[in-house]
C-alpha cells in the first residue's frame, strides 16, 4: 500500500509533485511516439527495421496504459503536458524520412535509425528519472511499472544497435567498392 506524504504545509510531497509532472511530459511524448512510429515503419527499407519500429509501436500503446496506472495509482489525473523535447526530436524524424527519400536504402534506413535510438534514448533518460523519484516516495508498484516500460526502452535501443551493425558493414564495403571504381589510378609501383 502506498502512503501519499505531506508536508507540515499540507502541501503534496515535493518529490511525488515532480514524479507526476515526470509522468505528464511522457504521457505526452509516447502519445507523439505512437503518431510518428507508423510513419517511421512504412520509411523503412529493411524488413527487420520495419519490424522492430512496429513492435516499439505496440509496446509504445502498452507504455501509455502503464502510464495511466501509474496516475491511477498516485490518484492523480492522466494529463499529458506538451513534451517540447520530443516534438523537436519527432520534427527531426520528419526530416531524415523526408531526407531518406533522396538517399540509397542503407544510408536511409541508418538515418531512421540514429533518430529512433535518440528518441529512445531521451525515454531511458526520463523513465529512469521516473522510477527513481517513484522508489524514492515509496510508490513500489509505480516504480514497477516504470522499470517494465524502461527495460523495453533499453531494448529496443539494443535491437537498433544490432540492426545498424550489418547495414553499416554493408554499406562501408559497397561504398569501397564505388570508391575503387571512381578512383583514380595509382602510380604503378616500380
Ligand atoms: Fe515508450
Ligand atoms: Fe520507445
């Protein structure tokens, strides 16, 4: 059972304050997330990317209804607040889409890439603070939530890590191989 504290003031814990206002500004950016997630899927040139950016998008949803729990919980209403970072950070994913159009499939796919795994990494940053502040308070069931939704942040980090390794090493050896066949001819060693 949790214990909302107060202070001498009556005033709601200072740090459960900063744990909702923590819970709002990601309510509002998975809600962006799970707008742009679909669009970063049909970008996508490889399959596997296709796939782990629609996985991400069924467990953004889930990430969203952990979060209402956790507003539940705390007895506090789910309202988002406007998550400024990640509308830049989707605004930049617009971009490399749109970008991407004009590059080949590999550099294109790692562009989406390096824009989801900063995305992930901003929700690493804030669901970790988020956990934190929620053990902090004692709200263990809270915190419980928080570290689901944080492990499959990380994970997917992970997977966009591992997805990036081969199409890296593909496109560094095709590009040695255009470079090869566009330079120019070296002196011929006597
Ligand atoms: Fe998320
Ligand atoms: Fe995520």
């Amino acid at each position: 059972m949790s214990i909302t504290l107060k202070t001498e003031s009556n005033h709601i814990n200072p740090l459960q304050e900063l744990l909702v206002e923590e819970l709002r500004d990601l309510l509002h950016a998975e809600g962006q997330l799970v707008a742009a997630l679909p669009k970063m899927a049909e970008a996508a040139h490889h399959p596997k990317l296709q796939e782990a950016f629609l996985k991400h998008l069924q467990q953004t949803e889930g990430h969203i209804e952990r979060l209402k729990t956790a507003f539940e919980l705390l007895g506090e209403k789910a309202q988002p607040k406007p998550c400024k970072a990640m509308m830049g950070l989707v605004e930049e994913g617009q971009e490399t889409i749109k970008e991407g159009r004009e590059k080949q499939e590999i550099a294109a796919d790692l562009g989406l890439i390096a824009a989801a795994q900063r995305v992930e990494h901003y929700e690493i940053s804030a669901y970790g603070t988020a956990r934190s502040l929620a053990r902090q308070i004692g709200e263990r069931d809270v915190a419980t939530l928080l570290a689901y939704t944080l492990g499959e942040e990380e994970s997917s980090d992970y997977v966009l890590t591992e997805l990036a390794k081969p199409l890296m090493q593909q496109a560094s050896s095709e590009g040695a191989g255009a470079e090869s066949k566009t330079a120019r001819p070296r002196k011929q060693k006597a």
